[in-house]
C-alpha cells in the first residue's frame, strides 16, 4: 500500500466523529454457509450532497439450505428493501453494521438478493489508512470522488458478504454521475448511458476480486492509453486517467509504467490481469492497489538514481496486482504476504536496475522502520485492527532478503515466481502462511520453517554472540533455539556455515552476517 515511513502512525490516530470499521475476524457461521459469486452495484451519486442511492444485486451459492441470511452494511445508510429475484420483499432487520435477511420459504443451491439503500457514506478520515469516501476537489475546482477502504471493507459502500475469505468470480460496477464527469472503475468500460443530465458508467470485471478493492472514481478524469505487450504477448491496455491540469505529464508517467511492468513481469511472471488492462486512477489521496485501477496521488514525484526516474507509489501499487490481487490471502493474520512480498519488490527493483548495493541501501532503510514491538501474525482469524502495522511491511520485506539467503538466488527466485504462478494459491485460491512455508520449503534443502515462523509470530530475533575463549578461539552463537545457515568472516575471509552454537580458531575475533542477511536484536 503506502510509504513505510508514515503508515503506522497514520492508521494508530484517533479518530473522532466516525466508528473505526474494521474487517475480517472469524467469520459468522450464516455467512460461512454461502460463496457469493457475482455483485451487480448501481450507485447514483449526488456531488452537492454527497450521497448515496444504491442498489446491489448478489448472486451467491449456500453449502446447505437455511432460513437466514447475512450481508454486512454499515449503519450510516438506510436499507430501503430487500428482494428476490422475483422482486418477493424478504424480511430484514439493519444494526450493528448486518443486514439480517429471514425467509419463511427455506432457501437453497443458487439464489440472487437485491438489496437497495441510501445515504450519506462514512467520510474518509485520512485515505487510505483510516478510509471511506473522499470528496474533494481537483487542480480546477471540479468535484473528485474516491473510495479507499483497505481496512474497513466495502461494507462503506455497497451491501457484501465483507470478509477477505470470499471473493466474487466477477462484478458489475455501475456509477451514475453528473453529466460531463468521467468514472474509472475494475475492469473494462462495457457501455455508458447518459439520460436526464446524468450519464451511468457500466464496468465489469471478471477476475476474482477482493471486496476491499472492488472501487470507482469520480472526476473530470481524461483517459491516456498505450499498448503493452505481456510476457507472453499478450495485448492489453495501459491507461491512466489522469486530471486534465496533470494531461501534459501522462506520457511520461505511461513510460515509466510499462517499465515497472516489464520489470515485475520478469521476476513474477505476466501480469496477472491482462484481459481487462493495467489502470491508474489520478486520487486526491496518495495511493492504493485497487485491482486494474490503482491509485494514483504521488504528484508525479520520481526518485533518480544515475539518471533514471521512477515513482515509488507506482511501483509499489503496481507490485500489489500479484501480492494482493492475484495472489491473495483468506484471513487478515497473513497481511505480510499481500505488503512484505510487495515492499520487498521495491528492493528487488532497485537491485535488478542499479545493483546489490542500492538493494542493501534500501533493506537497512527498511530495517530502521521496523518496531518489533508485536508479531507480525499475532493470532489466526485475525481482524484489520488486530494485525495493522508498519512492520507487516517492512519486517515481512525483511523476510523475504533474509530467505533469499538462507536458500540462494537460483532456489529462491524460482521459488517465488513459481508461488506468484502457483493455480493453489491465486485467482480464486487462498495464500496462508503455512502454504507459504510448506510451498518455498519445497524448493531449498534448508530448514526454513522454524525461522519463519519466528520471524512472524514472535518479536525473537537472531541476537549473534562473539565470545573470545582465549587461544585464538571463539563461540559464536546465534541466540535462538536452531540452526541457520549465516556468513561468517574469519581472518577477512567470508565462509558460510549452518550454526547455533559453534567455537572456531581465528587470529581476530570473526564477525557474524557482515552483509545482514538477518534482522537482529539491537
């Protein structure tokens, strides 16, 4: 998602005048009975009131036949009705955030609910890390609309089952808006119909996609295209809908763009969403990884080493259309796979273009972000609130080096393509930590589970130990309850052994990991 240096603390402010949403959890058993496989949302938007009226068609399956539904809505909207697919009004009741739909006729197999609502949205306190919808304006005055709800779910804004296990097959996203405004949305624009002043814009994506970035939007946004050619070769779209003050830097932007994509294409594979296309949506807010249409709010800002220019904002949301939206995780405990995986392509990036030592430069800038005050994974079926935090970023991207090491460049790069291309744990299929172990273990003779998983679910560390035993001996020791392989100089020569605790002959006392493949105890 975001910068590193900032996240944390942005998400930990106190919020006054709006419940702090948030999602996941373990889920309820009436929703754990259903799969929704297709949403069809219509929203009417008005610009002056900034309102909703809304209707969501949900087609899903139930595992057994039952009498009670579930749909997650907050209360800041009122439900008008609830129907059938024959327009039959069901009974419901709206509190705490749930739509609670009984039917006396017990309902089975396939079925489809509309749900129509109203209202005022929940305001986006600081987008995206305290979300909602952002009304704002653009360079010109005009009104811009934004949904970021990477924590809260889409609960903000349409009726869903809102929980990261349950994806649907394909959406349907329906905005209608003033005359003269354009909407950018997932997927591709399959029609648009203006009637009365207002003009409905009809996207559909069909890929798998999470709800928290099922996403629209709104402003005088100018569309700027180019080709790209996969690495498979596949032809696809690249655009960028961009405010008309910023039309003139568009080009520029596509440039580095299809760069970044041919560079993520090399070390995870074709990109993942190559029938629909890769979007950029120009945002008053700074960014987030909306699938097809990631937001866009750097300002055109690039970082320049030796001449060359790219947008770390890009490049980092950019990253997330594999480790998110392709590959994606069914319970908020493994967060770190969607942002660690992601943060650490921004070093990879950096070391496939200039080189190891600005990737190091870039993994010891991270390390000095990392708190280590909780675990990364401090329980399973974990909610947003309960596993939110800046190290997820940078301690799960230190992972990631540390595994580079233990297993070697040619084991672990094969590896983590092979895992972003992995049928098991993308598209429709779920990525979890244990997957994760068991799927890299495969690919190396090193032990790694009991270093990763202390890495995520402990503040433990490797805390090495140098201790002079006189003679021209030493111990060194590790400081944890196993072995791992590490680089240890001896006498200014770097020798690699697989140690916990071990005494050596040495003319100087040796130094443990000089290159800091590990992330230590300080």
């Amino acid at each position: 998602m975001k910068r590193l240096v900032v996240i944390y603390c942005l998400i930990s402010s106190i919020v006054f005048g709006q419940e702090n949403f948030k999602s996941g959890g373990l889920i309820r058993p009436v929703q754990a009975n259903m799969d929704v496989i297709y949403y069809e949302i219509f929203i009417d938007v008005d610009l002056e009131q900034k309102y909703f009226r809304g209707s969501t068609s949900i087609f899903f399956e139930l595992h057994k036949p039952t009498n009670e539904i579930e749909f997650d809505l907050v209360n800041q909207y009122r439900v008008i009705g609830v129907y059938t697919s024959g327009g039959k009004k069901l009974k419901f009741s709206h509190k705490n955030h749930l739509i609670k739909i009984e039917s006396k006729k017990e309902i089975q197999g396939r079925t489809t609910i509309q749900i129509e609502y109203e209202g005022n949205p929940p305001v986006a306190i600081n987008a995206p890390w305290v979300g909602g919808i952002t009304w704002a304006k653009d360079p010109d005055g005009f009104d811009w609309v934004g949904v970021s709800c990477p924590n809260e779910g889409s609960k903000i804004f349409f009726p869903s089952k809102d929980h990261p296990s349950d994806r649907a097959d394909s959406v349907a996203i329906n905005i209608r808006v003033d005359d003269s405004y354009f909407v950018a949305a997932n997927g591709l624009l399959e029609n648009q119909i203006s009637a009365n002043g207002k003009t409905t814009f009809m996207w559909k994506t069909r890929y798998p996609v999470s709800n928290y970035n099922i996403n629209f939007t709104i402003g005088k946004l100018i569309p700027v295209e180019r080709t790209y050619t996969t690495l498979n070769g596949h032809r696809m779209p690249v655009v960028f809908y961009v405010n008309k003050p910023d039309l003139d830097k568009a080009q520029k932007h596509l440039d580095i763009a299809v760069e970044n994509l041919s560079f993520h294409e090399k070390y995870f594979g074709e990109y993942p969403f190559y029938k629909e296309k890769f979007g950029l949506a120009h945002t008053s807010y700074l960014g987030m990884e909306h699938q097809t249409i990631n937001a866009y709010g750097n300002h055109f800002k690039y970082d320049t080493i030796r001449g060359h220019e790219w947008d770390w904002l890009m490049l980092h949301e950019m990253a997330h259309e594999w480790w998110a939206n392709k590959v994606t995780l069914s319970d908020w405990a493994d967060y770190w796979i969607h942002e660690g995986i992601a943060s650490y392509a921004d070093a990879l990036y950096l070391d496939d273009r200039f080189g190891a030592e600005e990737y190091h430069k870039k993994i010891a800038q991270m390390a000095k972000g990392i708190k280590n005050e909780k675990p990364i994974i401090p329980k399973r079926n974990a909610n947003t609130d309960e596993v939110y935090q800046g190290d997820i970023y940078s301690k799960g991207a230190y992972l990631m080096h540390s595994l580079r090491y233990m297993m070697g460049d040619e084991d672990f790069f094969k590896a983590l393509k092979a895992y972003a291309l992995n049928p098991g744990n993308t598209y429709a299929n779920f990525a979890t930590t244990d997957q994760f172990i068991s799927f890299f273990s495969s690919y190396t003779t090193t032990e790694l589970a009991p270093y990763i998983k202390m890495h995520l679910t402990s503040t433990d560390l490797v805390n090495p130990k140098v201790t002079n035993m006189g003679n021209d001996q030493f111990e060194i020791s590790m400081g944890i309850p196993f072995s791992i392989p590490v680089d240890v100089e001896i006498d200014g020569v770097i020798t690699r052994m697989n140690i916990d605790r071990i005494i050596i002959n040495s003319s100087s006392e040796p130094r443990i990991d000089p290159l800091n493949w590990y992330l230590k105890s300080k």
